[in-house]
C-alpha cells in the first residue's frame, strides 16, 4: 500500500496535468451542461479545478453568476440562424 503523501503527490501530478477548458473565450454564447450561457468574462485559471468564468444566463431573466468549467463538462456552441 502506498503512503498517503505519495497519494497526494500523484493526485496532485494528476490534476496538473489536466487540459484546460479548450476554446472557451469572452462573448461566446454556450450551453454549459445543458443551461444556455453568454461568457462575459474569465474570473479565474486552476489547472487542478478548472476555470470560473462569469456568465448571463441566456433565454431567461436571471442575475449573471460565476461558473466553474472543467474539461470533463459538456460543452456545446449555441447555433444562430440569420434571416436576410
């Protein structure tokens, strides 16, 4: 059995070595684990927990709140029809 800072030492290797949240950038109009948001900008960086980002909430009449993003999150684009 491995001793517990040899435990932390490789949790923490492991959380380091973790990708950031890829392409996310100020203005982007996303659905964050299925809620629709307007990133408005990034609060900040941990590459063990992620990033926070403040965001407005799209579609609905709610308060802009910070949200924690990491790279395992589902992440999808919103997608926007323009008529001529």
């Amino acid at each position: 059995m491995k001793s517990a800072p040899l435990l932390k030492q490789i949790r923490q290797k492991d959380l380091a070595s973790r990708p950031r949240v890829p392409m996310l950038s100020k203005g982007m109009q996303i659905f964050h684990n299925g809620k629709p948001v307007e990133l408005l900008y990034l609060v900040s960086c941990d590459t063990g927990r992620g990033e926070v980002w403040k965001v407005r909430p799209l579609f609905v009449a709610e308060a802009d709140r910070s949200e924690l993003f990491r790279s395992d999150d589902r992440v999808t684009f919103v997608h926007t029809t323009r008529i001529r």
